[in-house]
C-alpha cells in the first residue's frame, strides 16, 4: 500500500476541506504575518488554536455538523459582500430591469429600474436585502 492509498483510507469518511476552512487558512495566514511586525501577546497562539480547529474540522468524522457550519458562514459571507458591495447595487441591467441575485439563496429577482433604494424579499426564501435600483 503506497502513501496515497494510506491518505485516502485515513480521510475516508471524514469531512476533508471546504470554502470555511480556506477562509479560516487564509486568517491564519494573515494573523502569522501580523505577528511579525506587531508584538501581540497570545497572536502565536491565536494562530495555533485556529490552525487545530482547521484540522479539527478537516479530519471531522461529522459530515453533518460541519456542512452546516459552512452553510453559515457562506451566508454571513453573502451578507458582508452585499454590504460592501458597490453601493449596495451588485445588480445586472436587463432593458429596464435590474436583476438581483438573493444573498442567501442566489435566486435570480427582477427589478424595475430607477425606483431608488428599495427593499427586495426573496420570493424563494424569504430573505429581505436592500439594493439601488
Ligand atoms: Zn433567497
């Protein structure tokens, strides 16, 4: 059996990576870099408890749990893009439409133009997101 086989054996049924944890690397990542040029007491380990609950998550045999943490943080990511995004307005224009995507669900919503800020509930889900239209 070479190291390959032996890999897929050991991750076999285990949660493995997902959009979570490469955001959570990347804060990592991030927060080791800081530590270099500013003296924070405890950043080190910081670092080091993020990086556990990364592998932690990773090598999780609870598929279940795990999916649904991401699914959270997809939607808090949803929220925050839509804040930052321009304006609020991160819509496509369609003749006299503007077509929105739901922050939550991605359901395409269709919009009037020139209405100003309006706010748009998610015929699918329910979600109300505000956009300038
Ligand atoms: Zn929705």
């Amino acid at each position: 059996m070479n190291w390959r086989d032996r890999l897929n054996r050991f991750m076999y049924g285990r949660y493995g990576q997902d959009q979570f944890s490469r955001f959570l690397l990347v804060v990592c990542l991030i927060l080791l870099l800081l530590s270099f040029f500013v003296r924070i007491p405890l950043l080190s380990i910081l670092v080091l408890l993020l990086l556990g609950y990364v592998y932690f998550r990773m090598l999780s045999r609870n598929v279940t749990a795990r999916y649904a943490e991401n699914q959270k943080y997809l939607e808090l990511k949803g929220k925050v893009m839509g804040l930052f995004g321009k304006g609020g307005g991160s819509g496509i224009r369609q003749g006299d439409n503007m077509i929105f995507r739901c922050p939550k669900c991605s359901q395409k919503i269709r919009i009037p133009c020139g209405k100003g800020m309006v706010e748009i509930t998610c015929p699918r889900c329910r979600t109300r997101f505000r956009k300038r239209t």
